[in-house]
C-alpha cells in the first residue's frame, strides 16, 4: 500500500510540472504568429529588417510589403496579395503612409488587430493630406511639391534631419537613396472603409517626429480610442528603437 501510495503521489508531482510547464508555454507564445509590415513613402520595404530580426528570432511569421506607391488602391491591393498568403490571423502594421494603407487593407478577414507606426490613420471619407495640414511642419520637414509627373519626393537636404534624425548619416543616406516615387495624388484619395472602426488597434507616437507632427499622430490615435504607446524616436522610430516598436506588435498579438 505504502508503494502504491508513493507511485501516486510520484505521479502527481510529475503530472504537475508537466502541465505547469504546458501552461507557461502556451502563455510565452503568441496568439497570432503572422505579422505584415507596409512602408510609407519616401522609403521602401528594407527598413523594416531590424524588426523583421527581432520578430523572426521569437517565433513570427513576418511579411514586407514593397508598395508601388502609385495610388493608395494599388498600395491596398499589394497589401492584400500579402495578406491571402497569410495562414491565419494576421497582425497588420503601417508606418506613416502606410496608415493610412493598413487602414483600409485592414478590412482584409485575415486581419485581427492594426498596429500605426508613426503612421496616418485618416476616417471613412477622409483622406491623409487633410491630416497633415492640421498642424504647422517642421522646419526640418522636406517633403517637395510633386513634380510635372505628380510625383512627390523628399528634399536630399532634409532627409537626414527631417525624416530620420536618430540615424546616423550613413543610414540616411541609403534610406533618401532607396526611397520609392511617390505618387502625390494618393495623399488627396478618401477612405472608403477605415478598418480601425470595427479592430484593435495600436498606435505608436514618434515623440521627436519631423516628418508627421506628434500632436497629429497623438489627435488621430485618440479620436480612434487606438491604444497609444509613445515611443522618443524619429519618424522611422522603427528603425531607431526597432525592439520598443516589437514589443507593441507582440502585445498586439497576445490580446
């Protein structure tokens, strides 16, 4: 009996450290493995690769979106190719114009939360230039008129200071050399379904924003009740404090 008694209670214990240890594991991974990152203008698709390591090194399934940047419906349709591969519940990420992408690409079935980086967020019949007017730029900031072709690009001579600040040179340099043309004509075309209406969504304020001033970011997010993070970066705050920026996109896929 004795025997018996100890098997039992042998058994017990291991029974317990096996499940606590199942539990702690179900609770350390994510909900939702799937992550697509959509660019905004003046950059294209490579500055997201300090995020992309850190998300990849902990389990996600992380996909990058190069937009054409010709209109915004082209730049939704290139988001939604992304998201039909997906395999199931995906968190959906934009960085500046690319808010305004994600928050009509968002309506995509395989979209379960938004998370806006620095990002635009405009409401149904809204488009993103009526936004940006609503504060004063920086002086830093160089977005040029767009050219005889409707293209916008960024002023070489404020790229650096205007766009990412909290980067060195170096990088500057590679980001205005690879940024994408721009067409103007996408920051004047409405919303037609804003996603963030019927989704969670997460919005990071880049403090030290010359690009997208902070208040408008911090105006938008709170119309939306999007839940704020402030983050002291930049505009490409992904960039600059890629593991701050990885830890909303985590806490996006838990919830």
């Amino acid at each position: 009996m004795k025997t018996i008694k100890s098997f039992l209670a042998f058994a017990a214990i291991i029974f317990s450290l096996v499940f606590t240890s199942a539990n702690v594991n179900a609770q350390a991974a994510p909900q939702i493995k799937n992550v697509v990152l959509v660019h905004g203008a003046f950059a294209d698709g490579s500055g997201w690769k300090g995020l992309y390591q850190i998300l990849t090194k902990k389990g996600y399934n992380v996909t990058i979106v190069q937009n054409p940047l010709s209109s915004l419906e082209d730049d939704v349709k290139a988001t939604n190719l992304a998201l039909d591969k997906q395999d199931g519940p995906t968190i959906l990420v934009g960085h500046s114009w690319g808010g305004t992408v994600i928050t009509e690409a968002g309506n995509h079935p395989k979209v379960a939360a938004l998370v806006y980086v620095a990002a635009l967020q405009p409401d149904n019949g809204e488009n993103s230039i009526q936004w940006l007017q609503t504060a004063p730029p920086a002086p830093e900031n160089g977005v040029l008129p767009p050219d005889d072709k409707g293209i916008a690009y960024y002023d070489k001579a404020k790229f650096h200071a205007g766009f990412a600040g909290d980067l060195s040179k170096e990088d500057a340099d590679f980001m205005f050399a690879s940024q994408g043309a721009f067409h103007a004509q996408g920051f004047g075309t409405p919303i037609t379904k804003a996603a963030w209406r019927t989704k969670p969504s997460y919005g990071i304020v880049a403090t030290e924003d010359k690009s997208i001033n902070p208040d408008i970011e911090r105006a938008m997010y709170k119309r939306s009740n999007t839940k704020i993070t402030e983050i002291k970066g930049s505009h490409v705050v992904f960039i600059s404090q890629p593991a701050k920026v990885a830890d909303v996109i985590i806490a996006a896929s838990k919830k």
